[in-house]
C-alpha cells in the first residue's frame, strides 16, 4: 500500500492512508485492528513513513465519509434552492426584480462600522439595495437589520449571490469600483479605508448618531468627569480623548502575525503634542488594559482614566471631547473620525515584511485619513 504524506491522500484497495493533523481513525497493517487515542475520533501512530498524526482508514470508513458529504451536499444544495428558488425564477424568466448588495459583518462595533460604511456607499454607487445582517450597530446607532424577506424575498438572499472577498482589509481595493451596476453583489471582508465612501462622509455622520440613552449616559459620565478635575471648556480647558488598545493585540497570535502595540514613548510624544499647543489640557482615557494604562500614565496629573462602561458609551463619551490620539484598530479609529478634531494615530501598526502589514496594501495612506497625523 502507498502512503502520501503532507496532508495528501493515498488509494489503495481496501484502505486509504492519511497524513494529517485532524485525522480520526488508525488501522495497525499487521492486526488488522483499530487503535484509539485519547483525541477526537482516536489517533494512533502506526506508519513510520508519515509525520506524526497519519492515520489509515479503511475503505469502508472512507465510504461511510463521503456519503456524509455527499448528504450534507444535498442538504446544502436543497437549502440554497428552497431559499433561492424566487430570485432564480425572476432571472430565468427576465422578469424586473430588487437587486441586492450584502456585506458579511465581522467583529465588533467599530469593526461593523466600516463594514456598514462600505455597503452604503456602494448600494448607492451601484444602484442596489442594502441587506443589513443582525449588528451592534442597531444598541448603538438604532441602525435596524434589512433582510431579503422585507424585499418579498428569502431572509437567506444573500446565500444565492457569489461572494467578493475584500483583497487587502485594510486598503483600497479599486478594482471595485468597475464592478457591474445594478447586479447583484455580495461581499465578504473588512474594507477598512475611507477611501471606498468618502464621498458620502457627511451622509455616514448623519447615520452614525449615537441613541439617547447612550448619549445620557456619556454626558453624564463626562459631568462627573468635568466636576472631578474641575475643567471648564467654556473657559477654555480643552479635552482629548485617548484610546489605548492592547488586549488580543499582544497575545502570540496576533504579535507573531505582525500586529503591534502602540508604546509609552507614542503615548509621551501625542500627549506633549496637545500639551505643547494648549495651555490647559485633560486627556480622557479609555483603554482595555487599565493595569497598564494606570502603571504608564499615573505619573501625569492631567489625565483621567474611565472604567466601568460600555464599548458603545465609551466611544461616545470620547466623542465629545476636541481632539483624539488612537493607538491602534478600529475603534480609536472611528472615535477619531467621529469628534472630528486633530487625530494623531501611531504610525507602525504592523511589523515590516509581516502578513498584518500586507493587509495595508501599498501603505498606511489608504487607512488613515490624508489630514490625521502620524506619530511614533
């Protein structure tokens, strides 16, 4: 019997062999007996030719396999055609019908903000109707989901359409904009640059409005905040908001992909920036890693750290402050953006030659507005 290693697969009479490292089923050659391990399904090395996790499956393992695929195939194919069936009868039959733009949403609030942004403006560009997937953005923006069904179609629609996935994630993709009009779209990514809606900006600002509650909630916090150090912008006090971002950005994964951390000298240098230009400064704080946060900027007396809010109440207290310094992601991002004051973000957000900076495409130009300023 032959063996292909390397994740391959080898045919013989009555038994395939496997190398890999989700495999389930091992047969010892001599015995004729199946060995189990403490694993998913059970693992046993038994064939010194393959790398560690070979197994063999006998044939009868194998059939069993792939009528299970083959089942769940049909079940896929019959769910496509049940939820489908209307769109394609339209179609064959050339008869005028909606059609649509879909956007998969990943992540979370600011995340979805860029994702939201792209599908807007791109349904307008286009001429196509928004299907809006279930999001944070309906707590935080009152932003309703829109599915097929509201169209007199499946709430499933968008499993009828090819999926489009996003090149770069963090850069613009031009390659887009030549995409048909009035044809169906659906797309799957991240779409993180302000290049892909730029020209409705000022339509997004309008959309995205925080809810009341949200903003009572803000406002509130932000009176305390004011009483405490005893600031007044009326008279003068000037308020940046800061957003320090670290938490999955500093775990192995995210480092050995190329993700960096902004540093003590990046936050040292943003805050003598506003402290060099305004003679009476407080930098609000917010940071998903207050442990570190305290320990870095307690030795300043003009800074105040938040704690015990909500994602979506404290991006909208940041919101009312005059100006802002990012680190990294997309919420700093989007609160930046939203105050709409001078921005300073960290400008090595990825490490050189790693597979987070090729996410930025031909650079960081395409992520971070024109006028925003750079630091290190």
């Amino acid at each position: 019997m032959s063996v292909i290693c390397n994740n391959g697969f080898a045919r013989a009479f009555t038994s395939i062999s496997i190398c890999s490292t989700k495999t389930l089923l091992v047969l010892n050659e001599s015995s004729e007996k199946l060995w189990y391990l403490k694993r998913i399904g059970g693992i046993r090395l038994t064939n010194p030719r393959c790398p560690p996790y070979q197994a063999v499956i006998n044939g009868k393992w194998f059939k069993k396999l792939f009528y299970f695929l083959l089942f769940l195939g049909f079940l896929y194919t019959f769910f496509i055609i049940t939820q489908c069936w209307k769109i394609y009868l339209y179609d064959m039959m050339g008869w005028e019908r909606e059609k649509f733009i879909c956007v998969k949403f990943r992540g979370r609030l600011a995340n979805q903000m860029f994702d939201y942004a792209f599908l807007y403006a791109y349904a307008h560009k286009k001429g196509l109707s928004m299907i809006v997937p279930p999001s944070d953005l309906t707590k935080a923006f009152g932003i309703q989901p829109k599915t097929g069904d509201q169209y007199g179609f499946s709430r499933y629609t968008c499993w009828c359409f090819w999926t489009i996935d996003d090149k770069w994630n963090c850069a613009y993709d031009s390659s887009f904009e030549e995409l048909e009009k009035n044809k169906d779209l659906s797309f799957r990514g991240f779409f993180q640059s302000w290049k892909y809606w730029k020209d409705y900006d000022a339509d997004l600002r309008k959309i995205f409005v925080f809810q009341d509650d949200i903003k009572d909630k803000a406002r509130s916090y932000m009176k305390k905040i004011l009483k405490e150090t005893g600031k007044k912008p009326q008279q003068g006090s000037v308020l940046v908001g800061i957003h320090i971002r670290r938490g999955d950005h500093i775990e192995r994964s995210d480092v050995n992909y190329g993700k960096l951390v902004a540093t003590e000298g990046y936050l040292d240098n943003s805050m003598g920036y506003f402290r060099r230009k305004y003679k009476d400064v407080l930098f609000v704080v917010i940071s998903d890693d207050i442990l570190w946060t305290t320990n870095t900027l307690q030795k300043y007396d003009d800074v105040y750290i938040v704690t015990g809010n909500s994602g979506e109440v404290d991006m909208c207290l940041l919101t009312l402050t005059n100006h802002t310094i990012m680190s990294v992601g997309t919420f700093g991002w989007f609160i930046g953006w939203m105050t709409n004051g001078t921005m300073i973000y960290y400008k090595n957000v990825a490490r050189p030659g790693s597979g987070y900076e090729w996410e930025f495409g031909p650079g960081i130009q395409d992520h971070f507005l024109p006028h925003w300023i750079g630091m290190e």
